[in-house]
C-alpha cells in the first residue's frame, strides 16, 4: 500500500509561522535589486509586516495543538510562548535598526531577510520535537545570524565579531552534534519522547547517556553565553552593529533556551540527578563573572555584553531547579529580559552616532535634561534589569529565586540575590551619569527620536511595566505550558 508523504492541512498550519517567514525573507531578496535605492525603508516595513503575520499565524495553530510532520515539530504552550517571544523579538529590532541604517548608508534587503530567517530558524527550534529538527533550526538561525555579525563588511570590527562567532560557534556546534550521535547510538532514536522512554528501561546505559547529555550541555551553554562558554559575548557584542548586537543578545538566546528547556526536562529527565550539580556550578559562574567584569567596563556594548552573560546565570538558576514553577519562571524572566535588553540596546543605537563612535558611559552624561523622554525611558529598562518593583525583572528574578528555594537550592539563591546586589552598582551609575552629570557634546548634537526609535523605545518600556505590574496574566500562561512540556 503506498505511504502519502503529503503534509496534511493540518500540518501546514502548524508550520504557517515558518512558512510566511520563509516567504517574506524571499521576496525581500527578490525585491533588493529592484527597489533598494527608490524605496530603502520598504523592507523593514516588509519585515514587521511578515513578523506580525506570523505572530497570528502562530496564535492559529495553538488553536491545533499537536504533533506534526511524523512527530518532528510539536505545537504546543511552550512552543507558542517562544514563538510569539522571538516574533516579538524580530519586530523590535528591526524598529532599532531604521535610524542606524541609515545612518550607516547601509539599508538594503539583505539585512532584513537575515533577521527574517534567523527567527524562521528560532521558531522551529522552539518547536522541534526531534533532536535533528533542534539541529536544523539552530543552524539556520546561527548561519544568518554569522552573516549579520559582519553585515557592515568595510568595517574591521564587524569583520572580527563575526570570525569569532562563526568559528566559535561552529565549534560549539560540533559538540552538540557528537551528543547527539552517542544519544542515537544508545536509544536508537532522536526524537524527545523516544528518547525519554529509552532511558526509562534498565538496559540502557545511563553513564553514556549522561555523556550525551555533558556534550549538548556544552553546545547549548555556549548558545546562551553561559559561563565557561561566555569569552566569546563581550567581543562579538561590541564589534557587532549594534542593531545586531541587540538582537543577538535576545532572540537567539531565548530560543536556545527554550530548546535547552525541552531537551533537559523531556529526554534527559531521568538523568537530571547527574547534570543539575553542573548546571548548578555553570548558573553561579555565570552571574559572578558577567556582574564583576560588567563594573570594570566603560563601553555600553560590553557592559552589556557581561550583563546579559548575568542574566543568563539567572536563568539557569530556575533550570537548576528542575520544577515546573522554575521553568515558568523561566519562560517569564526570558520575555521580561527581551524586552528591557532591547530598550536600553536601542538608547545606545540613538546616542552611538555614525561608526558607533559615541559608545562610552560618559557619553550619556546630561542625557536626562536634553533629552528627558529617551532618559526616562532608559530608567525604566536600568531598574528593570537591577529588579526594582513594578517592573518585568523585579518579578522574573522574584520567581526564579522562588523557585530556588522550593527546590532546596538555597545556596544558589542566595548567591544569586548578592550578585543582583553587585548589579545595580554599574546600573546605577548610568543612572548617575544621566542625570547628575553635565550634558556632553554627544547628547547636545542629539536630535529628537525619530518614529522608530521613538517605537522601539515605547513599546519595550510598556510591556517591561506591563510584566512589573501584571504578571499574572503572562505567567499563568507559562504555568501551564511548563506542566505540558513535562
């Protein structure tokens, strides 16, 4: 009897996100050559027309939550809560991105069909369902996002950062794909629940199986800048566009993380006495290296660069946990840090200048009175990051060291808090800067925000507010997507 390979209707659209993505990121190549110089800012318009397409697209199919295309993707909470995560992600890097291409004289298409692939990639990470299809997207997504890092190919910083990420990363790659091959060896499968069963039976070996593990755990925590897999940040930051940088920063990590989630909390559940001591070492390494060498710096881009390697200690902490409670918590600090990471990315794209020359702390000097509304804006995203009330942070880091604590993991949140501590020193001295100091050449050749800064602006610090002061409403969202996924 033939086999009907033909995807069914109902696979089609649970793929739609992907599928629109794949076709926007096309027709933007095709339409570069045609339009770039008559019309430079049609693309992004293209791009955040496509993003919010898919962000429907992806709210369809969570109303056809299932498995797809012979158990390869799988449509479900968690995957839907990251998929609209890095939508959301896109479209706000690209608001960032208007002004500094150009100002750079860079506008063509072929910046904005990366961005589109890369989150194309970031959306089947998320719901892969199969170690290859994790593979698949993650390559997608790294090798546009490779090409981004050098976008700008005159400048030799440019050129640097995406070396050492290319290479870096590629090597990363390779010991997630050793694990993976020694996991097929063992189970004879690569698909999460298969997986997950195999290792249920006493036969199979759990000590190979805790190697598999140990080598994806490596190709993952440098996906995420986690310590000691986190050299590689501060440099590629800093010499990456700074449009890229933030997303970089974001949309990558948040998809990393949620294919770190999937596998360590499905497949690999049963070995989770085995990896959380490492998990455990690497989050407290994390915190303490990114928030100590974060106070030596005085460039913007690298600060920022050591605080989001912080913030992924953080995250960790609630992967430690191994619960469902640390998962949500997870899941909500991911979207709280997207949102506050890309605002204060997008007050250095308006203050850097043409090349990026303006990229000192002390080039924020007076902001606060020449420029009142972006320096209010930079607060709400500086006392979100330290975790101040009423703010997105102050709750993601709230639930991640509750979730610490019911685990018996009372060490790690202590430590964790008095690395928080550490934090709000070198943003607090922004803050300082910004309003205490005397404005600067910098912010006195300012001029007023232009409609996509201004968005890429307002639009962070509102949800940043939103997740401060109802974060219920995200995170009984989350809540049930962490109880599904296990």
């Amino acid at each position: 009897m033939p086999v009907n390979f033909a995807p069914s209707s109902t696979d089609l659209l649970r793929f739609l996100p992907e599928t629109i993505l794949t076709i926007a990121g096309t027709l933007v190549m095709i339409l570069d050559p045609l339009f770039a110089k008559k019309f430079p800012r049609l693309f992004g318009h293209l791009s955040i027309a496509s993003l919010i397409a898919a962000i429907f697209a992806a709210i369809a199919a969570d109303g056809s939550r299932g498995i797809s295309f012979s158990n390869l993707l799988i449509v479900d909470g968690f995957g839907t809560y990251f998929r609209v995560l890095v939508l959301c992600i896109g479209i706000l890097a690209v608001l960032s991105s208007y002004r500094y291409l150009s100002r750079e004289k860079a506008e063509t298409g072929e910046y904005h069909a990366l961005i589109l692939f890369s989150i194309m990639g970031q959306c089947v990470m998320v719901t892969a369902n199969d170690l290859i299809m994790i593979f698949i997207g993650l390559e997608i997504s790294s090798i546009a996002t490779y090409i981004l890092a050098g976008y700008l190919r005159d400048d030799k910083r440019n050129n640097e950062a995406a070396l050492k990420y290319f290479l870096l990363g590629s090597f990363a790659t390779g010991f997630l794909l050793y694990g993976v091959a020694i996991i097929y060896g063992l189970t004879g499968t690569t698909q999460l629940p298969a997986i997950r069963a195999a290792l249920q039976t006493p036969e199979t070996s759990l000590m190979v199986a805790g190697v598999a593990a140990a080598l994806m755990f490596v190709g993952l925590c440098f996906k995420v800048s986690g310590a000691p897999f986190q050299i590689w940040a501060p440099d590629v930051y800093q010499g990456a566009p700074a449009p890229v940088s933030a997303f970089m920063a974001t949309g990558p990590k948040a998809a990393a993380f949620a294919i770190f989630l999937r596998i360590f909390l499905t497949a690999f559940d049963r070995i989770a006495v085995t990896w959380t001591p490492i998990v455990w070492v690497c989050a407290l390494l994390s915190m303490t290296i990114g928030n100590f060498a974060a106070l030596k710096q005085n460039n913007l881009k690298r600060m920022l660069a050591y605080s989001s390697i912080a913030h992924a200690g953080y995250i960790l902490v609630a992967l430690t946990s191994d619960s469902n409670i640390g998962t949500a918590a997870a899941m909500f600090y991911l979207a709280a840090y997207a949102l506050m990471n890309l605002g204060a990315f997008a007050v250095v794209i308006y203050i850097a200048g043409e090349g990026e020359k303006h990229l000192r702390i002390e080039d924020l000097a007076g902001l606060g009175q020449r420029q009142p509304f972006t320096a209010a804006m930079m607060t709400v995203f500086l006392l979100s990051l330290i975790g101040v009330p009423l703010t997105g942070g102050f709750f993601g880091k709230f639930y991640i060291f509750r979730a610490a604590l019911d685990s018996h993991l009372t060490w790690l949140a202590v430590l964790g808090l008095l690395n928080s501590a550490v934090a709000a020193y070198y943003y607090l001295r922004l803050l300082v800067v910004m309003y205490m100091h005397e404005p600067g050449d910098v912010v006195n050749a300012l001029e007023s925000p232009r409609p996509g800064m201004q968005a890429a602006l307002i639009l962070p610090a509102l949800g940043t507010v939103f997740l401060g002061i109802l974060p219920g409403a995200v995170l009984s969202f989350t809540q049930a997507a962490a109880t599904l996924i296990r």
